[in-house]
C-alpha cells in the first residue's frame, strides 16, 4: 500500500523549522519512518499517522479525534498509534500530535540494530 506523500510533506514542513534535530527518512512498516536522532518518532502508514509516545500519555491520546490503537498479532502495542486524518486535518492538531512523539523521543531507546548472519 502506498502512504500518503501529501501527510509525509506536511510532516517535512513541520520538522524542517525545528532546529537541532537530525532527520532521516526511511521506509519501514509499509511506510514512511521519519527518524529523529536516530530513533522512529512518527511514521506514514496509508492515510494515516503512526505515532510513538510516552505509554504514560495513552488515556489522554485515545481522547483525542482520530485515534486508533496499533495493534500487531493480535495484541495493542503500549505507545504507538494512528490517527486517521480527521484528527490531523490542521497544521494545529498535526504539530500537537508530532510534538508529543518528539517530546517522547528524547528519552527512548534506540533500536537495536540486527546482526546479519
């Protein structure tokens, strides 16, 4: 499935006036990855955004227009979502959801990289 190149340019736009972050793009995840120091902060999955955040925050995301739990082999994954695009129709209410997975990416792990065998 191809992800929508018009959410990933909104997404440029918004962290190419943000200084000191390193940006990196990558496809992963039948998307668009947009890596923040080294780490996965928000994707571009289809039509929507997958966010990562603080599992601390997840009550106060589901709260919020858009949201959908991410859920993999049958299980919802603690500090990722999506949001559909009625919840980010606004350069507002994008910013608010990249800022909240910038504010967590500052503290996450990076990924461990994989030992080709």
């Amino acid at each position: 499935m191809a992800y929508d190149t018009q959410l990933a340019d909104r997404i440029r736009e918004y962290l190419a006036d943000l200084p000191d972050l390193e940006i990196e793009e990558k496809k992963m995840f039948r998307g668009l990855a947009f890596m923040v120091n080294g780490k996965m902060c928000v994707n571009v999955s289809g039509e929507n955004l997958m966010c990562r955040f603080d599992p601390e925050r997840m009550e106060e995301l589901a709260g919020k227009r858009g949201f959908e739990p991410m859920i993999m082999k049958g299980r919802e994954l603690s500090g990722y979502c999506y949001i559909s695009p009625e919840g980010i129709k606004t350069k507002k209410e994008l910013a608010w959801f990249i800022d909240v997975c910038l504010e967590f990416n500052e503290q996450a792990k990076v990924s461990k990289k994989k030992k080709n065998s």
